[in-house]
C-alpha cells in the first residue's frame, strides 16, 4: 500500500485515464453508490454521482436514514442563503 503523498499523486497522475475509467462504489447506508472518476491532477481526485430528485424524494418517503439521497435531501432543506447575495 502506498504510504507517502508524493507516490500517491504520481501514481494517479501517472495512470489517470486507466484510473477513470475504473469509477469507484461506496457503501452509503445500505446501498452501494457508484460514483464517476472525472477528474485527477496533482492536487486532488474529483468524483461526481447524478442524484435524481425523484430518487431524493423516494428515499424521504421510504424513509432511508442513513442514505445520499436523504444526505443530500437534508443539505438542500436546511440551506439558508446569505443576506448579503444580491
């Protein structure tokens, strides 16, 4: 296993196409997610996943606690903007 950030970073630069197209699965709650390797450069590794807004409510209504879908539910309604963004 790598133990040092210098070999991390080159190795992911090194093999970035390679590495993209390998995506990455987690285990959020008790689903498995697939998300998109889009990007990879010297600083960090950049990871996207489309969450449907129909999926979001479905998890609400199934009551999914521990979910993306409610995660991201919960980012979205507690948001208040700022009074100053005019």
């Amino acid at each position: 296993m790598i133990d040092n950030l210098d070999e991390l970073v080159a190795k992911a630069v090194d093999n970035k196409q390679e590495i993209k197209r390998e995506g990455l699965k987690l285990t959020i709650g008790d689903s498995e997610e697939d998300f998109r390797i889009s990007g990879i450069g010297e600083k960090a590794v950049k990871i996207e996943k489309f969450v449907k807004y129909e999926d979001i409510m479905e998890a609400v209504e199934l009551g999914k606690g521990d979910s993306l879908e409610l995660a991201i539910m919960k980012v979205i309604d507690e948001f208040e903007p700022s009074e100053d963004s005019e």
